[in-house]
C-alpha cells in the first residue's frame, strides 16, 4: 500500500545540486542528512574540495547537537550522511540520474540561462530543474528551457542546516506538480516551507533587504552608532543579529548585489536605491566576515 506522500516521496530521491559555495554545500548536506542520493557538482575541483570540509565541519556541530554525550552516535551520523554524498567536476554526468536539480552558483543572468540549456539537454526528461536565486526572474533564467512546468525555484537561508524556512517559487508556467514535488522535498528535508510567486526577494528579502538598507541609511544620516542599530534590533525587536552583523554575516557583496538587480528591475521604487557606503566597502573589498572585514573587524 502507498499513500500518495509515499508516492510524492519516491519522486525525488536522487538530487543534485550545481554550485559547492555556501548556500551549494549546505543543500547538499541537509538533502544527504534526509537519506536522498546527492551529487553536489562545480566547475572548480578546490571548490569542492573547500565545501567538503565545510559540510564535514557542519555536520558535527548538528551532530554534537543532537547526540550531545553520544561520541558513537555523532560519528555514525556523519559517517551515514557522508555516505550519501558524491562530488563530481562533471556536470553531464552530475545530472543524468537526477529526479531535483538545485542551482545554487553566482548570481549572473546570462551564466544561468546557458546552464539550465546545458542542464535540460543532460538530464532526465521528467527531472524537476530549480534555482537557488535571491535577486534574479524564475522567468528570465529559464527563457531557454524547453519545459518550463518543471522548472521552479527553491530559496534557502544562511546557514543553510540551521535555519528552518525554504522558500519555494513558482513562475506562470510552473506545473501543479512541480510545485507540489518540492514542498514535499521541503518536508523531507525538514524544513517549513513557504508558497511564493515569482515576484523581487520573494517574501523574506523583500523585507529583510530593504531594511538593512534603511538601517544604512539612519547610520548614513548620523541618526544613530551601527552598535546601537544592532543593538536595538536585537534586544527591541527580537531578531537574533542587528541589520550590520547580518549585512557582514551574508556578505556586502551579496546584499548589495539583490539590490542592484531589483533597481534594474524597478527603477521607480525608492526601498531599492543602493547607499554609498555600502557600494564603497564593496569597492574596497570589505565584504564582511568572508574576507575579516565588512561594517565591523573579525
Ligand atoms: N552548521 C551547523 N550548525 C550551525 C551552523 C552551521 N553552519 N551555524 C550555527 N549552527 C548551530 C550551532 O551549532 C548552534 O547550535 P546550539 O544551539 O546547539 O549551540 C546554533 O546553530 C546557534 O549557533 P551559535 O551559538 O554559533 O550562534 P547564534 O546563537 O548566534 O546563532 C545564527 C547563529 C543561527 C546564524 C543566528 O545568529 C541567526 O539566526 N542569525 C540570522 C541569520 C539570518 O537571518 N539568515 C538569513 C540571511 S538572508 C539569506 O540567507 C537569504 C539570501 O538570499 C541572502
């Protein structure tokens, strides 16, 4: 007997994920820790390199945090999770068996676009494509797939293994299936998921980029201290980091990045100009933690 979750189930049981940096390696590794048959695939060998050490890193801290005075416990379920995890340089053959492809690489238009071409041509017929994207169209990555009512969007959040929420995007010609396959994907890799239209940031950075930007532009205006900024969102509004030590925690680069597409988009929209601090720190190649300095020294 299947009940149709089983049946939901068994439609993606092999995932593969294009992109091992942050976001990349942490799908890969909560998708391995549901049981599913993972392959996380890039172009750079070091890259993959870089992510495994990070997902074995990971790992332990859940690890630890589940099994607390369990050594055996800890080890075993890194070990399992590992298990299910394979690396490849080879994107053809990364996709082949592939029932969810996850794109997770730079934000760059026209890289997408050629990479779900090459992608479509590789992979299963019924194999559902995904991106990973925060600032770019479903529409416009997509222009070039032949089948577009598999292809729809599944947004995760830094650190990936942490936090519970994914975002899961369906563009006009998104198929009633699809969408259904990843928000049953969503549970089995247990995380809440969320129902957005194809629409800049989606739910979550639509608001929560626009205002660590307006939190920029008090600190530009001389309003307030960015310690007091941090301060006052953490302890009177209930949010675990303050707009600058999250600014600096997912990087300059990137935040400021998500605005510049939503401006091109949406010129009119006053909630999406760019601060001049922001662009400067990025031109001085002060992106944050990553590279030990953003708008504070690590
Ligand atoms: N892997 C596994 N576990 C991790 C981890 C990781 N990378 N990072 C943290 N953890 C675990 C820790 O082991 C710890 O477990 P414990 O509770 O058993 O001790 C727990 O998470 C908390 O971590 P810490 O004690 O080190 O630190 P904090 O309590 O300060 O929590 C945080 C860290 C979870 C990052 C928290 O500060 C937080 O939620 N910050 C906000 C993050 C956020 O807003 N993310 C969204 C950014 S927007 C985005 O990603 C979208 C994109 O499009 C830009």
């Amino acid at each position: 007997h299947f009940s149709s979750t089983a049946t939901q189930l068994a439609r993606i049981q092999n995932v593969t994920i294009i992109g091992a940096g942050l976001m990349g390696s942490g799908i890969a590794q909560v998708s391995a820790n549901a049981k599913l048959n993972v392959v996380l695939t890039d172009i750079s060998e070091p890259a993959l390199q870089k992510a495994q050490k990070s997902i074995d890193t990971s790992l332990r801290r859940v690890a630890k945090k589940k099994h607390a005075d369990d050594a055996k416990a800890q080890e075993d379920l890194v070990q399992s999770t590992l298990k299910q995890l394979k690396m490849t340089t080879n994107l053809a053959e990364a996709v082949k068996e592939a029932d969810l492809v996850i794109e997770a690489v730079v934000e760059n238009i026209e890289l997408k676009k050629k990479l779900f071409a090459d992608v479509e041509k590789n992979a299963k017929k019924d194999a559902i494509l995904t991106t990973n994207t925060s600032s770019l169209r479903l529409k416009d990555i997509g222009i070039n797939l032949k089948n577009k009512a598999n292809f729809g969007g599944l947004h995760f959040f830094n650190p990936v293994p942490v936090m519970k929420l994914l975002e899961v995007v369906r563009h006009d010609e998104t198929s009633d299936e699809t969408f259904k396959s990843l928000m049953e994907y969503g549970k089995v890799i247990g995380k809440t998921t969320v129902a957005c239209k194809d629409t800049p940031g989606f739910i979550v950075n639509r608001l929560l980029v626009p205002y660590m930007f307006e939190a920029l532009r008090m600190y530009e205006r001389g309003d307030a201290s960015k310690e007091d900024i941090d301060v006052g969102m953490k302890l009177g509004a209930g949010y675990p980091m303050g707009p600058f030590e999250l600014g600096d925690y997912v990087g300059l680069d990137t935040v400021k990045f998500i605005m510049e597409g939503w401006a091109k988009q949406y010129p009119e929209e006053p909630a999406f100009r760019q601060s001049p601090l922001l662009s400067k720190l990025v031109a001085e190649g002060k992106l944050g933690r990553k590279t030990g300095e953003g708008f504070f020294k690590y």
